[in-house]
C-alpha cells in the first residue's frame, strides 16, 4: 500500500514486492497491516512467513494486534518483534504485560501524530482516525515507563508527501525518551534521512521511496555514511 | 551434506531453517539421536535464559547425545547466540549455572562503560576479526552483524576469533577445533550472515 496523510492507495502485491524490493540493503522491516476491513493477524502471519523465507534481517511486524496470543502468531511466524498501537492506548498494561512475556525488545509501541493548531503534537489511534487528546510527549515517556523497547513515531502530516521528516517532532521526543526512536514519515532524498539522525532518531524508516527501485537503498546508504552516519555496509 | 538444527525448544528455529533453504543446504531440525547422528554438521541455536537452556538439554538427553557426536567424532558445531553462551564452564543469569564445558570462561551480564548505552545491546554493530576462521572467508574486517543479548562469553583469547565495541570490547565469535560459536545472529544479518553460514556449511 501507498500512504499519503494515511490515506491508501494499492500498489503491488506482495509477492512481486518481495521479489522487487531490494531485501538485501535493508537492516530491518517493518510489516504493517494495514488494512482498514476485515484485518485479521492470521493474514499478517502468513504474509510475515512468506517474508521471512527470503528476508534474513529483523522483521517488525503489526497492525491490528489487540492480545498476548497474537504475539505469539507473530512470532512463531518469523516476526522478531511486533508492533502495537491502538491497543497500548487503549490498555497501557499491554505495553507491560508484552514486555514481561517476550522481553521489551521484542515490543514496539507505534505512535502516530499530527500537529494540532496549539503547535503541539496530539497522537491519533485507530489508523489515524481518533485525536486521543494526549500530548506525544507524556505518552512517549509513559511507553518507555511502561516497557516498550522502541517507538516507532509517525508524522501523519509528513507522511507520503516526500517533504521530509518533521525534524522539530524527532527532536523534542528522543530528547524526552532513552529507548531508541525509529522516525517515520516524510522521505523523499536521501538528504531526509540523514536530518532525522541529526535530529536524535536512532533509526530511520521510509517506504514510498524505495518501493520500486533496486540500488536506491544501497545508495541511501551509502550517502549516509558518506554523511557521518554510523550504518552497517555490506559488500556493496 | 546434511546439518540438523538441534531443537531444544529455546527460540525460533524457523530462522535458521530459512536461511538453510536459501543456500540449498540439506537440513533437518531435531532432537533425536538418530537424527543427530546421521547428520554431518550441527547448528545449536538459542534466545532465552541459560539456565533454562541446559535444563532443556538435559532434558532431551542432549548433554550426551552432543558429547558423544562433538567431542569424541568431532562434528562441526555452530553455536549462536544461547547456544554458544552453552559452550562455556558457568553462566552467570539468575545464579550460578554449569554449562556444557566445551570451551573454558564464563558467561556474564554485559556492562558497557558508558552509561548511554543500554542491555540488553540491540541492533546492528561492526565485528573486529581477530584471527583467522573459515567463518569468516569473503567477510570484511570490520562487517556488521545483528545483535540481541543482555550477556556475553568471556573466553580465553586463543579461541576468540572477532569482538564486537559496546563501551568496552567482548566476545563476538569463538572457535576451538571443530566448535565455533557466533553471539550475533548470522540468521539476521542480511549478506554478511548468509555468507558466514555458507562457510559454515561448506567448512
């Protein structure tokens, strides 16, 4: 799926994905399920099994995760941590509970965000739909409280218009948190990536640019590095 | 050429059975004696806690079964992450626990001098190869592998064959003869870990 704001647009199916997508530039995906009907975790399992029989690096997967069980679909998969969202939101414990169960570094805490007219950031649950009313930093702190390993927080603003990451948004929330911050939404040159490292993430994450075309990872990486950024090369 | 992944219930196993595929290497994923035996090589993988890992093994009548097939016929072993961690005398988690003894040291919680890093260390980070190992053919000096673990191996610095920097040095990889021992996880380190495991398979 493409996303823009959110709103999606089908693009590829998976298995042509798989094939064109250049698994071997990537130091981790992100799976994410985002269906808006009929979302069901054993539909993710499967695809996340398909997946992992050509992609050997850590594969995050979500989307629609509401119960202990489903993490250990997601796992026996192939998944090595998964992603929840609406669910810690709705029952903070979850984060503790998940964390307790697998460890927290198989637990990711999605946060989706827009800025409200106040200038601050408000997060969205529900695929992007509901203003929760909470502030991203207090909710941030209280993931890493709780036990999430890492977060994952996207711009709905930035997301899909190639316009950057909303460097300010990075900024103030790696500032507030210790676990690491993977930053989401905006890319569209290689130039967006390096500003969210600059700007605290500890990883940077992109779609829509990389979808199609095969050595644009490896370049992006390598423009990084070129840049002072700390990222693993392989034999390129 | 047939390896059998030794599964004593301790972590995915299907990770390293996909990468197996991926290089069209003959595999089986057991705990059967019979299995093991009429096997050529031996991966022990592993995530979770030491003491349940040996419980595990005991269990399933391993500790013998593996003896027999790694010290006395010298099978290849490949040990990673827990599973190399098993190798060693003692592990230090929760307690005082005996390993399996098959390479001296200890296993001991990870204490980076530098209190922005965390445990357990998570991610990607670049080994320094400090001898020479078939594992490492066709792998550069300083390559990045996947890490995920609170602990580490102190081995003796004959059979330490790379150290990864986690503000201070440790174990990455170790070797004793027909043993070797990987703490990242090959299985998720992209090129650098399929080609490691090719030279594994093809050691």
């Amino acid at each position: 799926m493409n996303s823009r704001n959110f709103e999606l647009q089908p693009m590829v199916n998976l298995e042509t994905m798989i094939q064109h997508l250049n698994l071997k530039a990537i130091d981790e995906l992100v799976v994410l399920d985002v269906s808006r009907k009929n979302r069901k975790i054993e539909d993710l399992c499967q695809n996340v099994k398909l997946i992992s029989k050509k992609c050997f690096v850590p594969i995050s997967a979500g989307g629609g995760v509401r119960k202990i069980d489903d993490f250990y679909g997601l796992l026996n998969s192939g998944a090595d941590k998964v992603v929840i969202n609406t669910i810690a939101l709705e029952s903070p414990e979850f984060i503790s509970k998940a964390s307790e169960t697998f460890g927290s570094q198989c637990v990711v805490v999605s946060i989706d965000v827009k800025k409200g007219k106040d200038g601050d950031y408000y997060v969205y649950s529900n695929d992007g739909k509901i203003n929760t009313g909470r502030k991203v930093l207090d909710w941030a702190q209280e993931v890493e409280t709780l036990g999430g390993g890492e977060i994952y927080l996207t711009s709905i603003d930035r997301d899909g218009v190639a316009q950057g990451y909303d460097v300010g948004l990075i900024e103030k929330v790696s500032k507030a948190i210790t676990i690491p911050l993977i930053a989401s939404g905006g890319v569209g040159q290689f130039s967006h990536l390096t500003e969210g490292i600059v700007a605290g993430a500890s990883a940077v994450s992109l779609a829509n640019l990389f979808h199609y075309i095969g050595t644009n990872l490896i370049n992006a990486k390598l423009y990084m590095a070129q840049h002072g950024v700390d990222c693993p090369l392989w034999n390129f | 050429m047939k390896v059998c992944v030794i599964d004593y219930k301790m972590g995915n196993l299907g990770s390293i059975a996909n990468v197996l595929e991926e290089i069209k290497c003959n595999y089986v994923i057991s705990n059967r004696a019979k299995e093991i035996e009429e096997s050529d090589k031996l991966v022990l993988p592993g995530v979770g806690a030491f003491l349940k890992g040996m419980d595990n093994l005991r269990k399933l009548g391993l500790v013998d079964i593996l003896g027999r097939e790694v010290l006395v016929k010298r099978k290849p072993i490949l040990g990673v992450c827990l599973g190399m961690q098993l190798f060693a005398d003692k592990g230090f988690e929760n307690g005082e626990h005996r390993g399996l003894g098959w390479i001296s040291g200890e296993v001991k919680r990870l204490f980076p001098n530098d209190n922005t890093l965390k445990v357990p260390h998570v991610g990607w980070n670049d080994i320094k190869i400090k001898k020479d190992s078939k594992l490492f053919l066709k792998i550069g000096g300083d390559a990045s592998f996947y890490f995920v673990h609170s602990y580490y191996f102190s081995a003796p610095e004959e059979n330490v064959t790379s150290t990864f920097e986690y503000g201070g040095e440790f174990t990455a990889s170790v070797e004793k003869g027909n043993l070797f021992g990987a703490q990242f996880h090959p299985e998720k380190s992209a090129e650098n870990g399929l080609t490691l495991l090719k030279n594994f398979v093809g050691v």
